[in-house]
C-alpha cells in the first residue's frame, strides 16, 4: 500500500511539473509545519522500575496551484 500511495504523490507532483511548465502564470502558496516533542522517563526504588514514554505530534500542510493561460498546440519558431 505505501509503494501506491508513493507512486500517485510521484505522478501528482509531475502533473504538476507540466501545468506549470505549460502555463502563462503560475501562483503558488506552500505552507508546512511540522512539530514534535517526546519525553521518555525511568523511575526506581527498593519495590519497582517503572518506565514511562509519551509523544505528541502535529503536522499542518496547505498547497495552493492557480494555473493562469497555457500554451498546449503552441510551437516556437525557428
């Protein structure tokens, strides 16, 4: 399952490499934040050990593509 999903953002991300290719204009508005923290602990008297983990994540991700004009059937000139 993680091959597919890997090869469709790989397709995606090249139909995007076209259409800007292609396009007149082209806006884009990318944001990424990633955070993460964990804290692991170990605690230990005469009766008992005690391990203790926790993490906590977040992740935010916004992609924005305004594709303006296109040149699709247009040839340079020589």
């Amino acid at each position: 399952m993680r091959m597919a999903e890997a090869q469709a953002r790989v397709a995606q991300e090249l139909a995007i490499a076209k259409r800007i290719e292609m396009a007149t204009e082209v806006e884009i508005e990318e944001f990424y934040d990633i955070q993460g923290e964990g804290s692991l602990g170990v605690k230990a008297d005469e009766k008992a050990v005690t391990l203790g983990a926790s993490a906590s994540g977040q992740k935010v991700c916004k992609r924005v593509y305004h594709f303006r004009g296109g040149n699709i059937g247009v040839s340079g000139e020589a």
